[in-house]
C-alpha cells in the first residue's frame, strides 16, 4: 500500500511540475512576443489582466477562436477605449498557444 501511494504521490507532484514548467515557457513565449507591455496574469495594465480575460471567456463556445482572431487582427472597444493592435507578425501556432494559456488560467 505504502509503495503505491509513493508513486501515486511522486506522478501528481510530476504533473504538477510539468503544469508549472508549460506555464512558465507560455508566459515567457508571451514575453518574447511583447504580450506583457500591454497586460500581465493578474492586473490590469494598458489591457486587461489575462486571468480576467479567462474569467469573462469562461465556458463560451468558440472563445478560443475568437481571441486568437482578436490576437492577430487586434481590437477596440471590449474593455475600454484603448485599441489591441494587431499582431501579424506572430505565428499562428504560437497565438494558439497563448490564447490556450490564457484561457486556462484561474
């Protein structure tokens, strides 16, 4: 019994890391791309905090489609007067990811 509850424990402290390293290259991938002059995880800055972007998109269909298009074409109007301006130059893929990462924080 013991010996399971060992690996029981050591896989959830596993995944816990693998959690917080993901977190840290999203964040760090939303640094590289300048993401963080305009707003942080937890306060407002120009933009709006990202963990209040996931609070508002919580639990809406097509959320994710509509930030990564909100991404990459910019945008007005949401949270204030303050235009997002496009971001072309940045991958698609990478959008995706950090929209996911967005949308996954509490």
């Amino acid at each position: 019994m013991s010996r399971t509850l060992a690996a029981l424990v050591l896989a959830l402290g596993a995944g816990a890391l693998a959690a917080a390293s993901a977190a840290r290259a999203d964040e760090a991938m939303a640094k590289k791309y300048n993401c963080l002059a305009c707003h942080a995880v937890d306060k407002k800055v120009v933009g709006p905090a990202y963990k209040d972007i996931a609070k508002m998109y919580a639990g809406q269909a097509g959320a994710e489609a509509k930030l990564v298009e909100k991404v990459k074409k910019g945008g007005a109007g949401v949270w204030g007067p303050i235009p997002m301006p496009s971001n072309t130059a940045v991958p698609d893929a990478d959008v995706k990811k950090l929209v996911e990462w967005v949308l996954s924080l509490k």
